[in-house]
C-alpha cells in the first residue's frame, strides 16, 4: 500500500511540474512579445543599419 502511494505522489508532484514549466515558458513567451512591440522602432532601425553596413562592405 505505501508504494503505491508513493507512486502515486511522485506522479502528481511530476505532472504539477510539468505544468509549471509551461506557466513559466507561457510567461516568458509574453514578456519578449511585449518586449519586441515596445522596442519595435529599435530592432528595425538596427537591423536595417546592421544589413546596410553589410552590404556596404561589399
């Protein structure tokens, strides 16, 4: 009986884990899509500089 309990426990606690990590990805997908429309001007204008400077050397 104790070992299934045991079993059982350690199943819960697993999926409970399981379900946190996707939380948390949740939340740092969220964070970098807002991150990315708040600075949008920003990445743009250095991407579009960075592929100028690129293309200039050659």
């Amino acid at each position: 009986m104790k070992n299934r309990e045991r079993i059982k426990s350690l199943r819960s606690k697993m999926k409970n884990r399981k379900g946190m990590e996707m939380v948390q990805v949740a939340i740092l997908v969220a964070i970098a899509i807002v991150l990315g429309l708040i600075f949008k001007t920003e990445i743009i204008s250095f991407i579009n500089k960075t592929f100028e400077n690129l293309n200039g050397g050659f």
